[in-house]
C-alpha cells in the first residue's frame, strides 16, 4: 500500500456571526481508567466562557463503535457506562455553547449516531474556520507526519469503508477486546523510548497554501508550540490532557478578536 503526499479537499466552516470566543483542544485520551481527567474535562465543558468547542481528535483514548454509548432495549446503559457518561456530558454542554468533533487516531470510528446523541458536529479533516476575519486551518495533524510511514498505511487501512464495515459488524465485547490489545502495544511502544514522527513542516505549508490560511491549529503529537513556518505561516501545537501526570496538563488554546492564547486549567 502506497502513502502518497497530498493535499486533501479542505472542508469549510464559517463561525456563527454571535460567536465572540471559541477554544481548541485535543488528546484528552478520555478513559474509564483517567477518572481525574474526565473530571477536569467535564467542569471545563460546564464553565467555558467560549461559544463553540472544537476538539480535535483523541478526544477519547478508543472508540469502538457508537453503540457502545447506546442504551440497550430495557432503557440501561452497557455494565461501564463510561461512553454513555461522555455522551452526558457533551449533551449538557450543547445546551449553551456549539460542539465540534474531529477524528484522531485513536476516536476515529465515532459516528453520526454518537454525534447525534451528544448535540455535536462531525467535522471533516482538515476544516478550515472563518473566525475573526482570517482563516484558521484545522487538523488532528496525524496526516502530516509523513516520516511515520507504518502509521500513515494503518491509517489507510482503518479510514477505509470495508475495513469499518467488518469491525463495526463484531460483537461490541470482541471489539473492545481488540482495542484493550491495540492500547497495549502502543503503550508498550511509548515506554520503549521509540521515537514518533513530528509533522511535517513542508506539508503543513502546502496545506496551509491550499486553504487559503496562514495558521495550522493541530493536536497528536502532544508537543505544545508555536512554530513559525516562514512567508508569514505558522502552525500551533495542542496540549494533551493528563490531569493525573506529577505536572498535571489541560490546556486550552481560546481564540477571540485579540488573538490567540494558551489557557492551562490545572496549577502544576
């Protein structure tokens, strides 16, 4: 299977002509496992100023399918309930403020039912958003890290609709079976001290010309920064979230008429 740089149609968005202020996170990870992250996730959720949330990807440490939050005939929620707690809390938030959802690597077989539940917008990646008179180019950022090449064909392999199709047709408890033994391998892989590729500044550039933008706001690889790409470009890295690490991390990235600003939510 052949991985080939290109630049993909980019998604539009304008913002709601209401909108004052709208945040960006990613990679929270949220798991059953992670109680100290999922609560610091949902009292910001519960006490953002902002407008919109735009959470871009690995929102969630797996996904295995919508029906996973669903409820079952008899009205319960499955023995964990976690998926359906996430539902909760995301449905409580879209009563004041919009909610957008981006695929990550590890959230990417969330659905339109999921979607649904939760009040919240599927969004292509990459978008571009209109806000505050500039375009703002959106991504998980997985895509442009071009130098991981054994990842980039397992991402083709899993976007693609058979690949979806036969998984989500297993039993919800063989999937998640699958799922605990993928998270195992990639956890034993980032304690090998295995390098991971960064994004790749020259594609982030032809993305950026693309859509027309001169910012490239993106999460996964969980090195927060700002990286000045030359001509006026710039890409802005996402926190990830470990509110149980010994430097606790939730940062938000807000974005309003006076600019940009990293917001950490927890005091190390």
């Amino acid at each position: 299977m052949e991985i080939a740089s290109t630049v993909p149609r980019m998604a539009e968005l304008a913002a709601c002509p209401s909108w004052r202020t709208v945040d960006f996170i990613s990679d929270l990870h949220l798991s059953a496992t992670e109680p100290a992250t999922f609560s610091a996730w949902q009292h910001y959720l519960a006490h953002t100023p902002a407008d919109a949330v735009f959470m871009l990807g690995d929102v969630f440490e797996v996904w295995v399918g919508d029906d996973a939050a669903a409820p079952r005939p008899d009205g319960t929620f499955e023995e964990t309930g976690f998926e359906a707690r996430c539902a909760e809390v995301l449905s409580q938030a879209a009563q004041r403020l919009a909610l957008f959802f981006m695929h990550g690597n590890r959230d990417f077989l969330v659905g339109p039912a999921f979607m649904a539940q939760c009040r919240a917008v599927l969004l292509d990646d990459p978008t571009v958003l209109t806000f505050a008179g500039q375009r703002w180019l959106l991504s998980h950022g997985d895509a442009l890290c071009l130098d991981d090449v054994d990842y980039l064909r397992f991402r083709q392999l899993v976007r693609g609709t058979t690949w979806q199709h036969d998984f989500l047709a297993r039993p919800l408890a063989e999937r998640q079976a699958i799922a605990f033994e993928m998270r195992r391998h990639s956890e034993a892989r980032k304690h090998s001290g295995a390098a991971y590729a960064d994004v790749d500044d020259p594609a982030a550039r032809q993305w950026l010309a693309a859509a027309g933008a001169a910012t490239l706001i993106h999460g996964h690889t969980h090195k927060p920064a700002a990286h000045d790409l030359g001509a006026g470009l710039s890409r802005i890295v996402l926190s990830d979230w470990d509110a149980s690490a010994p430097v606790p991390r939730a940062d938000v990235l807000r974005l309003s008429d006076s600019g940009l600003q990293r917001l950490a939510l927890l005091a190390p």
